[in-house]
C-alpha cells in the first residue's frame, strides 16, 4: 500500500513569484493612470468660474 501524500508546499519559484509581481505592478499602474486621467477631466469639465 501507498501512504496518502502530503500536499506538495514547496515555495513558489521564481518565475512564478516575478510573473504575479509583475501581474499586481501592472495593476497598480493602470489604476493610477485612470486615477491620473479622471482628476484631470475633472478640472477640464468644470465650468469658469467668471462667467
């Protein structure tokens, strides 16, 4: 008979643990730009305040 096996728990490796850096940089940075993009449209959209 064959004891059951353990869960493998070995740390992710490197490739893995730079593509998921890489995945959350590129998330960050996208919800920055469309942050960036929406304060200026904000104070593009605003009407004078002199007329």
């Amino acid at each position: 008979m064959t004891s059951p096996r353990a869960p493998d728990r070995t740390p992710p490796r490197r490739e893995d643990r730079l593509k998921a850096a890489l995945k959350a940089n590129l998330a960050r940075r996208k919800a920055q730009a469309k942050a960036r993009e929406a304060a200026e449209s904000e104070t593009t959209d605003r009407p004078d305040e002199d007329e």
